[in-house]
C-alpha cells in the first residue's frame, strides 16, 4: 500500500485531499490519484472560504493523531483541495499513529 506521508528529520510531511462542506469531519482512508500519489482523505463540515477548510482539518488531525493544533501547519495548497501538512513531532511516533487512521 501506498503511504500518504514522508519522514523527515524533526516533522512528518502528510498528503491530504480535503472535501469541505461535507456532512461530517472525519478521515475517510487513502486514495492514489492519476499521478500514482498516495493522499489521505478527510472530510469536514467548514466551508471553503478564509480558512476554515483548513481549520476544521487541523482540528480533526490534531484530535486523531493526538497532537496539539500548533504542530500542524499547510505547507503547500493552502486554497486547493490537494494539501501537503507539515506535522512537528517525533516522526516515527507520528507514521504509528497515523498508520493507526489509515487501518480504521
């Protein structure tokens, strides 16, 4: 299986494809696109506009790895549904646990 995310030295690198306005936050598995890249799914209630998509995302992936929101930050697709998410922290404690969402 393709994994979403790469490990770096202090942080780990997490591919997400974010769908706004859904009827519920949640991690819905891994996808592999037409470019053959692995990227988490996540869902959220926010709307699209001044940044809430993304808030509501760092929200649910702060709750579900079990770091604080501050470690989270997007790196790259800040207004695209394709993000890449920088997430500060010992990174094989982080790939566990999110290993950990991709096998609910």
């Amino acid at each position: 299986m393709k994994l979403p995310y790469s490990i770096h030295s202090d942080h780990l690198r997490l591919s997400v494809r974010l769908t706004p306005n859904a009827g519920r936050d949640q991690v819905d598995g891994v996808e592999v696109n037409a470019n053959d890249e692995a990227h988490l799914k996540a869902k959220v209630t926010a709307v699209p506009e001044k940044g809430k998509a993304n808030k509501a995302l760092i929200a649910l992936l702060a709750k579900a790895v079990g770091v604080p929101k501050s470690s989270i930050s997007v790196i790259s697709g800040d207004t695209a549904r394709q993000k890449v998410l920088r997430i500060d922290g010992d990174p094989k404690d982080l790939a566990e646990k999110v290993e950990a969402l991709l096998t609910r």
